[in-house]
C-alpha cells in the first residue's frame, strides 16, 4: 500500500494485507445459538441421527467462504492433524457446543434476508464438517428447503460419509487439496490423499461446483512439482470454478500454545510474493481462474 | 402567518426558461422545482470526465501556498482585528485566474476569522495558540460592550447544571461555542434570488404587524429584520465579487456560484460545529441538463464546476482551540452533503451530477470534507450503488444512511447536520445537544450518585447499591432509571438555557433566513457509552458481577465471573438490553419541557468524544476499563463484535430508529480483502453488505476500508500520508491530524478482516 501526496491510499488486490484474512481463524463461539444439555445415551442417540451437532463457532462473513456475505458454521473436530492448523480448537469434537439442526436452521432462516441482499448462503466448515455426516445432511437437507444456497468447506478424507443425496443439496464445495505428492500430503497432514483426490472426481462427476484450496507453507508444500501434482489433478476435474492460493500465516500459532500443544512451524515465514505469484502460475498455466 | 408567496421581482423570464412551472414559481418551494424537473440518472459512471487542467493548477496552488503551510503550523492566518461577518472582508481568490468558483471566507484562502458571538474565551484561547496578539479594541468591544452567547449561559446555569459538568457526566455542550447543525437552504439563492427572498422575508414580518404585541410576536419581528438585513449582507458579498445575486440564477455555473454564496454567507458569520451544506446535486443537476441540452455546457466543464466547488468546501476553517480539535479530532465542520434516495414517488434522486459529486474524490483525491452522504437504499439504480462502493473502497471518504428511515420521518427532501441528524431543508433546524455519559450514569446509579472517579457526590438523594453480594439485575436496573431522570433532566435544562442564550446571542440570521418562517425545532438530545451500558448490564443479568469498593466504601471495579452474551454478535439477549436503554433514555427526555416548543429527539452518537468521554469515566462489570476510549456511537465494544461485521450492522439495527430519531451511528472498519479477492468482487460484496444492513433495519453506516498496517505506516510516517481520510464516527478526518490518542483509539477498534 503507497499514498501520493494528492491521492488515496492506493489498495493492492490479491494478497491480503492482513495475513490470513482468507485463510482465516476460525470464529468465537457459539453465542446466540441454544446449547443443549441432554444426558448420555439420549445426545449420543441424536447425534447418530443428526439432530444434535457439535459447533465451534459461527460467524457472518463476506468474501472468503464462497460468494457474498454466509452464514459460516465451525464444526469441531478433525481426522487429520495438519501442521499448519490455524484453528487447532476445533480439532476434537468435545471441544465444540452441543446445538442442535432445527436451532441452527432457525438462524439460517433468520439471514435470508442477509443472503438474499449479498448472494450469499451458508457454509459449512470446521474442523472437518464431514466428521459429523448426518448432521450435515440434515442442515444442508433444511437449507436447501429454504432455498438458500449451501457450501461445504472440507479436506475431502471423509467424503466417503457424503451420500450422493447430500451431493445434490450442495450448491459449492470448497476442496482442500493440502498436497499433490501423497508423501508430502501425509507428512502435512498425518493421513492418505488418495481419498481427497476420490472424492474430487466424484464431485467432477456429480456436477457439484468446486473452489479448490491450497494452503503455501515454505520448505512444506511449496515445492515445485508438489504443486505441479495438484495443479495436474484440478485440471483433470470439470467443475473447478476457480482455485484459491491462501498463503500461510502465523495467526493461528497461540492457540496452539493456549492448547498445549506442540507446534512445529514456529520459525516458518509467510511465503514471499514472488513465491505466492510462482505458484499461482503454475496453476494459472493450466488455465484456471486462480486468486 | 406563512406567507412565502414569491413577490413580482423574482419573475426572471429567461432564468426560469425551459423548466416546468408548478407552486414553486408561486411560493418558495425549492423541492417542488426538483420534483417537477429533474432527471433521473440510472447508468453507470462511464460518461464522467477527470479534471481539467485549471481544476488541477488550482489544487497544485492550494496544497503548495497554503495547505502545505497549514499542515505545518496548525492555523494559517488569523485577522485578529475584523470581527468575522458576512461582508467582513472584501473578495480574496486562491489563483484569480483559475477560481471557477469564487469566494473565500476572508480575503486570504485557509486565513480564520474571530467569531466571539459565541464566546469571547474561546477566541482568546485560539489566537494565543495560533500565536497571535489579542486586538484590545476587540476584546474590550467583547468583554464590555457586547454580551456573548458563553456569558449568556453561564448566568442561568444552575447548581445542578455546574456539578453535571464538572464531573464529565455532561460534557462538550456547545455553550462556549457556535452549536450550528443548522442547514440554510442555499438553493434558495439560486433559484429565487436574494431579492425575492428579501421581499417574501418582509412580507412575513408584516404578516403579523396588526397583531397585538407578546414576547413570541416581538421575537419573530426582531429575528425576520435580522434575516433581512443578512438577505442584504449576503447581496453585498455578491457584489464584491461581481455577481448581482439580487436576481435568481441563469446558468449551471450561477446556480453552483449563488448557492456557494449562499453557504459562504453563513460560514462567514457562523462557526457552528457542523456547518452541513444540504442536499444539493438534483437541484443543480436541473440546471446542468438544461445547458447540456442547449449546448452552453460540456461534461467537463460541469465537473470542472463541481470540482471548484467541492474544493472550496475543503477550505473553510474556523478559529479553534487546540482542546476543541482533540475533542473533534482536528478540524472539521461537517459541510455535509447529502445525495440520492428516493422520491415520495418512487424515482430515485440520483442525477449525473450525484456521480459528480463522487467523481471530485477521484480528481482531487480523498478528503474529510465535504461530507458525503450517500441516502442508500437497496432499490437504488446499480451503476450507482457500484459507483458509490467502488469509491468508498477508493478513499474511505463517504458514509451511509437508511432512505427509507429518513425518507419516512422527514420527507425526500431531507438532508443530514454533522453526521446523522436529518431535517427537511429549509423548514426545520436542530438545537444540538451534544451528549450525556449513559455509562457513567450507571456507575453513578451502583454508587448512589457519588462520581466513582473523585468521590464526591454529585447526585444527591440517591441510594447505592449496599453489601458486596452478587449485583442484582432488577435493583440495578430501577436505580439506572432513577438516575437516568435526574441526568436527563438536568441535560435538558443544560439544553433549553443554551438555545435560550444562542437564539438570543448568537442568531444564525443568514441561514434563518434561508428557512421558512414556521419551522420544526428539534432539541437533539444524545448519548454515549451505549455498549459498555448494554455489555454491563447483560454481565449483571447472565454472569455474576460482585462490586469492588475503595476504603471509602466507592465501588471502583467489578470482578465479573461467568459468560454472559455481549452487544454486537445479533444475539438478542444483549441487543434488546441495548434497545431497552435508548428507549428508556427517550421516554424521559419526551416528558420534559423543550425550549421553544421543540420536538424531542435523541442520537446515538459520539462525535469522537468517545476518547475524552472514557478519560472521565471509571471501570464497569463488563470488563470495560477505566479512563479507556468508549465505542463511538452506537458501535459494539471494540473487539467484542467477533462474530462479523454484517452480525454487529444486525445487533445495531434492533435500536428503533423511532427512538433516537437525530440518528444512530455505526463505524465500521474493514480490511480490503475481508471484501474480496478482485475490485469487482468487493465492489459487489459491500454493495451486499450496504443493502443487507440497511434492510435490516440499520440506520448508518461508516465504512472504512483500511488495513491496520496502513493506519500503524500513516502514525510512523505522517508526511507520507497527508491525506489519509479515515471516517471515525459520522464523518471523516484525515488520518494524520489526530492526536496520538485518537489514532491508537481508531487502531483499536474492530477491524473486520472478514466483513
């Protein structure tokens, strides 16, 4: 950002000036949503069903979660452990507020309006949203009844638990494909690629809108032929609207001390622009729409 | 009594050629011109032109000679002999070769004039800041001969009064300065001609001559000769500069020109704290078809035209003391300018000349004034509500409020005073009431009236809160409504003796004069702190708050365990405690006695007084700490709205807008790319937003789109950014001017780096 002595703050577009801003923290907790307070073998019944989901936090924000301005859901917990969480709180699911389908439709309902006004919708994240199926079913079922428009943020390694009935209530997934070389993916992550990569061809096949997200950690993910492997697999897939490059930060990195635990990427700077514009083009070669 | 029937000497053939005839060729009624004659714009800013070459040297000429100058030593010039008034001071020009638009408030660009009308202490102050002599002749005409406004109000001042003052809980009253929010309808220059006005304003006065004599009929003899004899001041500062204002205008570029005089007038003789200049692009835009039409006017020069006019506007300045720009945050004097909306039938009043107006930001760069205002409503045509969001992006420099809300209290010819405070033009003024300290009063309620700052009791006959047990949310609660009575009522007591004195001592007589002769009054009642009342109280009634005393038995602190739900997050348990307080606040006000029958009326609104404000003011149960800046205006705490920008535009919203009608505002900062990976996309995103605010039921909206990087870049190296406008709370300040406190005061609030 520069000023002249006669003019405005001239805004440079595409890299956040404030790191992570979209690739971001998750929100701060679940207040204005009813907690529920259910005794054992009746929560567990629920949640089998759906109708009980564990929530980190919620949060109306515009620009970063898919089109407009949408009502994000942080589901707790995740299956894969990856090196850069920056929202390591939502990584257990007894961390997260009980709440339940219909309590979380009726705020859905309540941002109609909202949505309406920015094009915007709901979206589902986490964690990993897809750790909790039948929860998510059921809201993206009650969403779409509504009409609102619905995205699910998700890593893909459970998208096994999506059924094709939950395909068809999804307006737009967005897909983390965290690495390209399943070596790297798992020393990311802790888990197996090959589900993710699955997971993408079905939402290809299925008609399901994509934005494909990779998060650019230096001496991690940046390698060159890494990201030639995910920018090789995006191509092969019809219905990638546009791929999203989220440039590591350090945001998240108190939370990991605030959780006691170990974090391993404390000396890892952000990536240079040069480095975010280098791999950019190496997706933008494949001609895709890439921010 | 109303008679504005227009006499024969406004009938200028050739001005009004061409525009359809309707009551207002019969009688003033500068709407009914516009109704009948403007001509909706729904395009796109495509067919705008950049600045002229003229429109450039002028501004090259300003920043070098003088506004560089300024920035260095905080006041340019000063006359200390010429006692500011209309035809004070003979014509002055920034470059008179190049001055599309003429006149200046002295005979010298950025040069102040004393105004002691309002208080002869205050000019004194700020001619030894500024490092001047005091004129003896002056000060002896002030201090003996005539009596001030100040002096007025200090006479009556009661006990009660005194100690609410001294102790912060009422504070920046302008009883020491010019309370302006006060809009002359300056179209009425152009379009009638001074003339005309003069002969209406006397056929009024006449109007009631056979009645028997009372105090209201004496005063409305005396206030329409002073209006006269304004009408004629103001005809003279036209022939200083060669115009003959005593007929209406014929041409675009003498619309503009008359109307300028018009407001000039008024800032020569007036420095009220806002000094807002009305809704003006239609009406000029009438003008500017017409000579399209008829080929005397190209777009350029009809920018060019803008342009000057929009310069002229960032050049006046008052003579202030240092402590009123820390209150103020530098220097400004609110030339609000409103635009857009719609019309009672449907047809939006965005004209070309409304994206003009938008346009000077881009040809001469961001600026704090003139204050645009942009009337939003979600119908708006889109190549304009794009156009709006693009620039907003741009600079920073514009704010927002509800149409509809506006539009269906005060009509499609309202405009907004200072920040958010509507009026219809011409037929309604403000007695502005700056604010009373609604969180101090609850702290003032816990300890029976003691001030938990000195100790000393200030409210008399009040119990506190006994015992160290658990506060009790209904006791709390029926002892802030009793104290809420007595900080009202003294507040309005305060009010009815400052507009007595103002009427009396410091008449607006230039910008009455541009009224009708009936008018509505409001007294703009406000307060601040609402927040911190609403986040407190939530803490008493969800958590449990225990009260921390000094050895004097003062509760000084709060030790607050337990979650409780905080305003700002649309989570109704908060918000409806925040809606609850403006609505009791109200009820009181409405039952108290208004100086000349005005309608009572209350703001949400800090100024940025919030800062000094949170200097006098101890710690609260909901964490808020003592001495630390408040929330400006309606705003959430800062940091505590984590939920999304759009989730806190929601909680703001549940206030009733029918409970603080002078206007609620909200002051949001968001980061560029919390709107959007392209320009395009955040154009569309904030248009999103604006449209969703709004039709939930929001009444303002400040927009800031900045980084906190540029803010911390702009305190270490000011002299790269002089012109870095940042908007605070209903208008806009360059960025650089502030105090220091101020600035770390903007860079604490919430930055939503997702909107």
């Amino acid at each position: 950002m520069s000023t002249g002595t006669d003019g405005a703050p001239v805004v440079e577009l595409g890299t956040p000036l404030v790191g992570g801003s979209t690739h971001r923290t998750a929100g701060q907790g679940t207040q204005g949503l009813a907690g529920t307070d259910l005794d054992r073998p009746e929560r567990l019944a629920q949640v089998r069903s759906g109708e009980l989901g564990s929530l980190h936090s919620w949060e109306l924000v515009t620009a970063v979660d898919g089109p407009g301005t949408r009502l994000t859901v942080f589901l707790a917990g995740c299956p894969l452990r990856c090196l850069y969480c920056h929202n390591p709180d939502t990584l257990e699911m007894r961390r997260g507020t009980d709440v339940t389908a219909d309590e979380l439709l009726k705020k859905v309902a309540r941002y109609r309006g909202v949505f309406r006004a920015t094009g915007g919708g709901l979206t589902l994240s986490g964690g990993e949203p897809l750790m909790q199926p039948a929860f998510v079913a059921r809201v993206l079922r009650g969403a779409t009844e509504m009409g609102v428009h619905t995205t699910l943020d998700t890593s893909g390694f459970l998208g096994a638990a999506a059924t094709d009935a939950m395909l068809d209530d999804l307006d737009l997934v967005l897909l983390d494909v965290k690495s390209g070389i399943p070596d790297t993916y798992t020393r990311v992550t802790g888990r197996e690629l090959a589900p993710t990569l699955e997971f993408g061809r079905r939402l290809s096949d299925h008609g399901v809108a994509m934005w494909i997200r990779f998060v650019l950690v230096p001496d991690l993910t940046d390698a060159r032929d890494n990201v030639e492997a995910v920018a090789d697999y995006v191509s092969t897939l019809s219905t990638v609207a546009r791929v999203e490059v989220l440039p590591f930060h350090q945001m998240g990195r108190d939370k990991w001390d605030e959780l006691g635990m170990r974090y391993e990427l404390g000396d890892t700077r952000p990536p240079t622009p040069e480095l975010v514009e280098r791999v950019r083009d190496q997706f933008r070669a494949r001609g895709l729409e890439v921010h | 009594m109303t008679i504005t029937e227009i006499p024969a000497v406004a009938t200028d053939e050739t001005a009004w050629d061409g525009f359809t005839t309707g009551p207002w060729t019969e009688s003033i009624d500068v709407r009914d011109f516009i109704q009948r004659n403007y001509t909706p714009y729904l395009g796109d800013a495509s067919f705008l032109a950049g600045a002229t070459a003229k429109t450039l040297r002028t501004w090259e000429t300003l920043e070098r000679d003088y506004l560089a100058v300024e920035r260095e030593r905080r006041v340019y010039d000063v006359d200390t002999h010429t006692p500011a008034d209309v035809d004070a001071f003979p014509a002055g020009y920034i470059s008179a070769d190049d001055d599309v638009v003429v006149g200046l408030q002295t005979d010298t660009p950025l040069k102040r004039a004393m105004m002691p009308n309002g208080g002869w202490r205050m000019v004194e102050t700020a001619l030894k800041e500024a490092g001047k002599e005091i004129d003896p002749e002056v000060k002896r005409i002030f201090t003996q001969y005539r009596k001030t406004h100040n002096e007025a109000v200090f006479d009556m001042y009661t006990p009660r009064i005194r100690a609410a003052r001294s102790s912060h809980i009422i504070t920046g009253l302008p009883d020491a300065y010019g309370r302006g929010r006060i809009i002359g309808d300056y179209r009425r220059v152009a379009l009638y001609g001074v003339d005309a006005l003069i002969a209406a304003k006397n056929a009024d006065k006449d109007s009631i001559a056979d009645q028997p004599f009372s105090e209201s009929w004496a005063r409305y003899r005396e206030e329409h000769a002073e209006q006269v004899k304004a009408l004629k001041k103001l005809k003279r500062l036209g022939e200083s500069y060669g115009f003959d204002l005593g007929r209406p205008a014929r041409t675009f570029q003498e619309a503009v020109q008359w109307t300028y005089f018009g407001y000039l007038a008024s800032v020569k003789s007036q420095d009220g704290a806002a000094m807002s200049i009305g809704r003006l692009s239609a009406f000029f835009d009438v003008y500017a078809e017409r000579d399209l039409a008829a080929g005397t006017l190209t777009e350029e020069l009809a920018q060019e035209v803008i342009d000057a006019l929009v310069l002229k506007l960032r050049i006046v300045r008052f003579l202030r003391t240092v402590d009123y720009d820390q209150i103020f945050s530098g220097d400004p004097y609110w030339a609000t300018w409103s635009d857009a909306g719609f019309g009672e039938d449907g047809r939006p009043l965005v004209t070309k000349t409304s994206f003009r107006l938008l346009q000077t930001l881009r040809n001469l760069g961001p600026a704090p004034e003139p204050n645009i205002t942009i009337f939003w409503d979600p119908k708006l045509p889109a190549g304009y509500k794009e156009f709006c969001a693009a620039i907003s992006i741009e600079t920073s420099a514009i704010q927002y409020e509800s149409d509809q809300q506006i539009r269906c209290h005060w009509g499609d010819d309202a405009a907004i005073a200072c920040c958010v405070s509507p009026m219809t033009v011409g037929k309604q003024m403000q007695f502005f009431g700056a604010r009373v300290n609604a969180a101090k009063s609850l702290l003032y309620a816990v300890n029976g009236g003691r001030d938990e700052m000195s100790g000393k009791l200030i409210v008399p006959g009040h119990e506190g809160v006994q015992g160290n047990e658990a506060l009790d949310f209904d006791e709390v609660w029926a002892k802030y409504d009793a104290m809420l009575s007595w900080v009202t009522a003294t507040y309005v007591e305060a009010l009815n003796i400052i507009h007595y004195s103002h009427d009396k001592y410091a008449y607006e007589a230039v910008e009455m004069a541009l009224h009708d002769d009936d008018i509505v009054r409001t007294m703009g009642c406000g307060i601040a702190g609402l927040s911190i009342v609403a986040d407190s109280l939530s803490a008493i009634k969800y958590a449990k708050v225990y009260p921390v005393r000094d050895e004097t038995g003062l509760v000084v602190d709060y030790i607050t365990e337990g979650d409780f739900p905080v305003y700002g997050n649309d989570d109704d348990r908060a918000d409806e405690i925040a809606a609850l307080v403006v609505r009791t606040v109200m009820d009181k006000i409405r039952h108290l006695p208004m100086y000349r029958d005005a309608v009572p009326t209350q703001s949400v609104l800090t100024i940025t007084s919030n800062v000094v404000y949170g200097k006098a003011t101890g710690a609260f149960p909901s964490g808020h700490k003592a001495g630390t800046p408040f929330a400006p205006g309606a705003n959430p705490e800062n940091g505590m709205d984590t939920h999304g920008m759009v989730a806190s535009m929601l909680s703001v919203g549940k206030l009733d807008y029918d409970d603080a009608l002078d206007g609620i505002s909200l002051t949001n900062t968001i980061t560029p790319s919390g709107l959007g990976r392209t320009k395009d996309e955040q154009v569309t995103n904030l248009v999103g937003i604006l449209d969703a605010g709004m039709g939930e039921g929001l009444y303002h909206a400040n927009i800031n789109v900045l980084s906190r990087e540029t803010l911390q870049d702009a305190i270490d190296h000011p002299e790269q950014y002089p012109n870095l406008t940042v908007r605070v709370s209903g208008y806009a300040v360059n960025f650089v001017k502030l105090t220091k406190e101020q600035q770390l005061d903007v860079l604490s609030r919430t930055f939503h780096e997702t909107a």
